[in-house]
C-alpha cells in the first residue's frame, strides 16, 4: 500500500520559510511593476521636457560658451578657489631659500597661477582637462622627457627650461593610450594624449585661418592631467554642468521664452471691426497692410482708417523672476553654493556671516583635499623632475585663511573691544571680576596675550606722572 506524504503542520519551518520567499518575491514583483509604471514612456520627463539623453563634452562645451550661467557654474569654484594664491616654501621661516627663489621667479616669469586657474576652469567643462608643459629639450611633444622616470621621478641630472603652458578641455584632447601592465604604478592612466593645438571655434571665429599647428601626440610625462569631481575613475571626473544640466536648459527656456514673450506681447496687435451700419464697405487689405508696416515697423504713430474701427489688444507680458529665482535656486543647492555667492560679487557682498563661513570652509576643503595634492604638487612635482626647479626633499603649500577678518572687520573688532573695556573701568566692574579674568573669559584673549596686555598698563602707570590738577594762581 501506498504511503501518503505526511503533511506539514502550519508550524512547519521549511513551509514558514517558503512563505517568506514567497512574499519577498511578491513585493519585488509589485515594486518592479510599480517603477515599470513610473517610468513608463508615456510620462517620460526628459521626454516631455526636451532634455537630452546623453550630453557630449561638445554640448557642455557649447552651453559654456553661450549660456552666462553655465559659465558662472563651471568657474565660480575655481575663481574663489585660486583668488588668493598660496604660498609654496620650503621652510616656513624668513629666509628664502634656493627652491623659494626658484619657484617665485618662475611664476614672475611664466604667470603659473594664471595658467593653473585656467586650466581649473577648462577641466570642469567636460570630464577632464590638461596642462601641457612646454620644455626647451628639443624633441618632440610624442617622445618623453629625458630624465623623468617611468613613475614619474626625478631620474638624472637634466636642468630643462619651462618655456610656455597651454591648458585644453577635453573637446580638444583624447587619450591615444592607455598603460596596460597591471605592475607599472601608473596602470589605468594615460600614456599618450592627442592634442588639437588650434580650437576650431577659434578658427571659425577668426574667418576660417588656415589651421598651421594641427594635432599632436603629447607624452604624459609632459603633461598635468586635471579631473574634477572623480568619483570611480581617477582620470575622468563629473563636469561641473551635469548635475544641473536640466535646470540650466529650463533656464535657458525662461530666459528665452521671457524675451519672446516681451517682444510679442509688448505690442500685442490691433483688431479691426468695420461699422455694421456700412455693409458695403470693402477692406482694401493692401492698403491697410502698408498702414500697419508703417504703424509697427517705422515711426508713424497714426494710420487712416475708413468705416472701420481699431481695438488694441490686452498685452500679455508676465514677471519671469519668480521662475528665474526658482531654477536659480536649485542649481546653487545642486552645486552647494550660495546663492548670493552664485549669483556674483555685489550680491555676495549681502550674504550672511553664516554663508560666508560655509562657503569659505567649502572652498578651503577643496583646496587641501584636490588642488594641492591633485594638481599643484603634481605640477611642481614634475618641474622638480625635469630640472626646472632644485631638487628639495619636502616642502609646503600653505593656503590663505579665507576667514581671516578683514581690515573693516578688524576695525569694528577693535572699536567693540575698546567700547567694552572703557565700560569695563568707568562702571568699576573690577571689582568684581579682575583684570585678567576680564581679559581671558569675557573678551576670549589667550592667557599669555592678556598677561603681556596687563604688563604694558602696569609700566605704562609707573611712567606716567599722576595728574597734579590745574595749576594755581
């Protein structure tokens, strides 16, 4: 006789783990349905709104060159960031020494922060930037420098000349080649870049010039490689537009649309109605077209008119600011920047204290944590290699403090300072909290400063004379 299969109770582990999966599989049906839903054709936002798919270098570049805030948004980091140039020393003391001397000549002579802050700029265009270095070694650009190892070391006693720099966006630049042994330090990167030496955009501009550079191949040991905002790729970063690619092209639509919209509905039309009472009266539509011309187009304020009567119609004109201020806002939470700061230096200048100190400590991290270590060491790294600059076993890049008050903060510091100490002494308030103490917890001022502070006023009392009145008769 057949045995009949035992049934599970409902306590059963193996059928409670069964219908676990079973809902788990269920919710993720429904949550795949769901999305397929959301993201079904019909209601395709990029689609709707006109946004493109993919974005080229080539359009960011285009959007760059055309669109006033696109630009604002791909420099407003690095013209804050290089504002104030930091200071390259070997030994933060007084005396200048050989490799300080050096590098200050050479940025007397070859402008380097000018060409680091351009170079910045044109990186976060489209997905990467480079600085080519141009030495006075004689080969050519496709060969490398000779004394530069392949890690990119210093590797002989070669003394080369920097002669020029010229930065590139990524339009201008491609990557022939890459290092493809995993052993090599430089694995992944770059080994040769070719180089469109003349923009076309500039030629075009200039007539259609016969193109007299054309393209090179350019060696990596001679060139920076820049890449903003990487996240998975050390050679390529994120352009600065892309996050607000779409809120830039509604802009464009706004500040478009409002002009169109001003110069249609500005002067709106007229309409013509002829008298009923004179049904024979014919419209002569020539006649009244080169009235119009002139009406519209020319400087005649009158037009004649014959049993007809003309209504001028409702302008139609809207405020656009609200939907500016609205896509405005947007692209500085985007980018982290204030809008104040974003919307340029006379609206900065209205910021907040707290604004301010935010931006300042944004604009500091990318000092510390991308320019010095991604781009200016690199760059004086490589001069150090090629002889430009004295070989020094270390040396510092110290950047400016951006919250360093400045000479107005300074004054009205100073003035509230001797407000609060002259109060201080008149309303007899050492009596109850002394001098130092004032000094140190009230005002914040380091123990030895407050110390040195109650020196001088002792000495300055013993020099004084003390006050003998007004002189008798």
């Amino acid at each position: 006789m057949a045995m009949r299969p035992k049934r599970k109770s409902k306590n059963d582990p193996t059928l409670n783990a069964k219908a676990i999966s079973d809902l788990v599989t269920n919710a993720m049906l429904s949550r795949t349905q769901l999305l397929t839903k959301l993201l079904d054709t019909r209601r395709d936002i990029d689609t709707e709104c006109g946004y493109p798919k993919v974005v080229t270098p080539t359009q960011f570049k285009l959007l760059y060159d055309r669109e006033g805030i696109a630009t604002r948004v791909v420099n407003v980091f690095p013209e804050h960031s290089w504002a104030i140039p930091p200071r390259v020393v070997e030994m933060d003391d007084t005396e200048q020494t050989e490799f300080e001397k050096a590098w200050e000549d050479l940025q007397k002579q070859r402008n380097v922060f000018h060409y680091l802050e351009r170079a910045d700029m044109l990186s976060g265009i489209g997905y990467y930037g480079i600085l080519l270095l141009g030495f006075d070694d004689g080969n050519d650009l496709n060969l490398p420098l000779e004394g530069i190892a392949p890690d990119g070391s210093k590797a002989g006693n070669q003394e080369h000349q920097l002669m020029y720099l010229l930065p590139f966006d990524d339009t201008q630049v491609t990557i022939e080649e890459y290092e493809k042994d995993p052993s090599n330090p430089r694995y992944g990167r770059p080994v040769s870049y070719e180089i469109n030496l003349t923009d076309p955009r500039v030629l075009e501009a200039a007539g259609g010039q016969k193109d007299t550079l054309g393209k090179k191949t350019v060696h990596w040991n001679r060139v920076v490689h820049l890449a903003d905002n990487r996240t998975s790729s050390e050679i390529f970063g994120v352009p600065r537009m892309r996050p607000v690619y779409n809120r830039l092209y509604d802009l464009r639509k706004v500040l478009g649309g409002s002009g169109e919209m001003f110069w249609k509905g500005g002067f709106p039309g007229l309409a013509f109605d002829v008298n009923p009472d004179q049904v024979d009266v014919t419209l002569d539509k020539e006649a009244l077209r080169a009235e119009m011309d002139s009406y519209a187009n020319g400087l005649q304020r009158w037009f004649a008119t014959q049993g007809i009567s003309a209504k001028s119609l409702t302008p139609q004109v809207a405020d656009p600011e609200g939907h500016i201020k609205v896509q405005l806002q947007a692209i500085a939470i985007t980018l982290g920047v204030p809008l104040r700061i974003l919307m340029g230096s006379e609206q900065a200048q209205l910021a907040s204290g707290q604004d301010k100190k935010t931006w300042n400590s944004r604009v500091s991290h990318r000092q510390e944590t991308y320019l010095s270590p991604m781009v200016l060491r690199p760059f004086i790294d490589r001069l150090i290699a090629a002889g430009t600059l004295p070989e020094v076993e270390t040396y510092e890049i110290i950047w400016p403090d951006l919250n360093s008050p400045t000479d107005q903060e300074k004054a009205d510091i100073a003035n509230t300072w001797t407000g609060a100490i002259a109060k201080y002494i008149s309303g007899g308030v050492d009596a109850l909290i002394p001098p130092f103490e004032y000094l140190t917890l009230v005002l914040g001022m380091p123990a030895d400063q407050a110390e040195a502070v109650l020196a001088a006023a002792s000495e300055q009392l013993v020099q004084t004379p003390p006050d003998q009145g007004p002189p008798t008769a």
